[in-house]
C-alpha cells in the first residue's frame, strides 16, 4: 500500500510555491525537427499551481504522439495550438508513473508520498507539473516503468471500444495490434469478452497471439478485407486503409473507430481520412467514427483493477535512460518497437 504523509496547511503552502532556481535534468526541444532537437539539460524545476502536484519522474514512456509533437507535423498540430514554430512545452513526455514531492492548495485526491500514474506536463524530467484530474494511483502490481507505459496508450485504446460500442461475443479487429495502443487494444477487447484478430507484421505476430489474440494475420501477406471474413468493430490503430476498404471488411451494421493514421502527408497527415469517417457514416447504415481522445485520471483509475487481475499487462520492449531519449526516439521511428518503450530517470543517489 502506498505511504501517505498528512499535509499540513503550512505544506500546501510550500507546495503551492515551489521554488524556481531549484534545477532539474531535463530533455528540452526549442525548435521542431529531426532527433537531434532533443537534448538533455539543467533548466528550472517547474512551479506548480492550485490544482496541480509535482511528481518525481521515476520513468516515462514514449509515444508516437510525442515524436508528432518533435517533428512538429502534420503542421495541423500547430495550427490548433500546440505552438506555431516552435513547441509550447519546451519539456517533451505526456505519460509518467512517479511520486508526488507537492501539492497545490487546491488538491484533495493525493498527498506528498504517493505513487501515481498519468499525464504530465514535460515527463522527459526528473520532475514534472501534472493536473490533479489527469492522474491516479499507481497500480500496486506495477513497477514505475510498466506504469509509465500506460497512461497515454492504454487509455486510447479504452477509448477507443468505448467509441465502438464493444460487447461481449462480438468479432473486433485491430489494425496496428503490435503497438503501444494496438497492445492494450487486443487486452482490453478479450477482457470485454470479445473474439479478437489482430493484424501485424510478420515479426511481431508472436507478440500478438501472446496479447490473447483469437486470430493473427500478417498485413505482408494477408487481407482483411477480403471479403471472407467480417467484424463488429474494427479498430484502425496507425494504419492507412481507405474508408472503403474498412467498410469491406465491415459487418451491415457495423463501426469502424480510426484511432490514428501516420500517411496522408505533412499537413493534415491521416487526419483528413478520420475527418471524412463521420461525413461517410451520414449515408450509410455502417458508422465510421473517429476518436478524438482524453487525457483523465478516470480512465486510469477503470484500467487499475483489470491491470492488478492481470486482464492487462504493459509490454515494454525496451528501456532506455534520460540521456538516451534521443537513441530511443530512432528506434520508434524505425519502426520496431514492440508494444513500448519506456524512459527511466534516476535519482541523485542512482547518479552518484
């Protein structure tokens, strides 16, 4: 069970004020780009406000959306304000697992000493300003860095057959199934109770059928959409399929949910295809939703109990430390991640 330490007024106070001038490692880009716009470097502690807590960063994990917010593409991201020529938030890193050091006046969920998991503000850190709403308790059965591989993926994926829609016996299909969102995706469909395909490359088939997988099938070499079989929902996770290829492979009445895309070039990138899913579902009985996510402690805290039953599991494929984010950030790129990556930030004691 995680320590809690009774906050007093005069510790809130403190909390409230964290000091600047106190320096921390961090990873820093001030400029979008390739991977060596990532660099690691000593900048101010963040201060936090009200509602929020600071979180000694024990691990993070890395995301695809987090080399998007690198590159700075598709320009679409900039132009809905996540900075125009640079990025807003110096500090990259969305998912973080570590312990609370102080809290805001207005926090009532945690106190100093505990273990959480969530999204932050600069995760890539030693510390990190998160919102009190976008994190929970640390499960039990996890290490800090299986924690730091769940928020941002894990979530998605909930999302996602929350959008669908999910019920038990039906026939779901994951696009992308050996990813970071792809992995939970085919966990959380079999603990829904549903009968599930998952579609990879032929390396990673392996890694699919041990998620629970029902059917495997390779993208190299088979075709899901043709026309043999069909599925409830599909969950199109990072691919690229035409909306009428989807709707192929989709029972008369059933949902596709377009979870992400990686093609479609710089400017909207698979944004365009997603925003044309709900104009498609207008005239016809199929519905082709896409999902537009959340970051909230509440999705965290419904996929705590079915991580502690061992329902889901991470799957991290490997861990780098701070200093290696940007060896890290190639090897997503490249492609061969496996589930997820996770970053470790060690204390001052693991650095001296």
């Amino acid at each position: 069970m995680t320590k809690r330490i009774r906050v007093t007024p005069e510790h809130r106070k403190t909390a409230s004020l964290t000091a600047s001038g106190i320096t921390m490692e961090a990873i820093v880009q001030d400029a979008y780009g390739a991977v060596d716009v990532l660099n690691r470097t000593r900048i101010d502690r963040p201060e936090i406000a009200d509602d929020e807590v600071l979180v000694r960063v024990h691990a993070a994990g890395l995301d695809r959306g987090t080399w998007h917010m690198m590159a700075g593409r598709p320009y679409l991201l900039r132009v809905i304000g996540f900075g125009f020529r640079r990025p807003k938030n110096r500090v990259p890193g969305i998912d973080v697992a570590g312990t609370v050091v102080a809290v805001g006046s207005a926090v009532t969920r945690f106190a100093v000493g505990d273990e959480v998991y969530g999204n932050a503000k600069g995760s890539f850190a030693e510390y990190a300003a998160a919102l009190e709403e976008k994190l929970a308790v640390k499960p039990a059965t996890l290490t800090f860095e299986q924690a730091a591989v769940v928020p941002v993926s894990a979530s998605t994926a909930l999302q996602a057959l929350d959008a669908g829609k999910v019920e038990a016996r039906q026939k779901v299909l994951v696009l992308g199934a050996s990813g970071g969102v792809g992995t939970y995706a085919v966990q959380l469909a079999k603990a829904l109770g549903a009968e599930v395909t998952g579609v990879s490359s032929t390396a990673k088939l392996d890694l699919v059928r041990s998620l629970g997988a029902d059917h495997v099938l390779d993208y190299t070499r088979d075709d899901f959409a043709d026309g043999e079989h069909q599925y409830d929902l599909i969950l199109d996770i990072g691919g690229n399929p035409s909306l009428s290829r989807l709707r192929r492979a989709l029972t008369p009445t059933g949902t596709a949910v377009l979870v992400g895309g990686e093609e479609g070039g710089n400017v909207t990138g698979g944004f365009g295809r997603s925003l044309r899913a709900p104009l498609v579902s207008m005239f016809v009985r199929q519905r082709l939703a896409m999902l537009a996510s959340k970051e909230h402690g509440s999705f965290f805290e419904r996929l705590t109990p079915l991580i502690e039953a061992g329902q889901v599991v991470p799957c991290i494929d490997k861990t780098y430390p701070l200093d290696e984010v940007p060896d890290a950030m190639r090897h997503l790129i490249a492609g061969h991640v496996r589930g997820k990556v996770a970053i470790t930030i060690p204390t001052e004691e693991g650095r001296s």
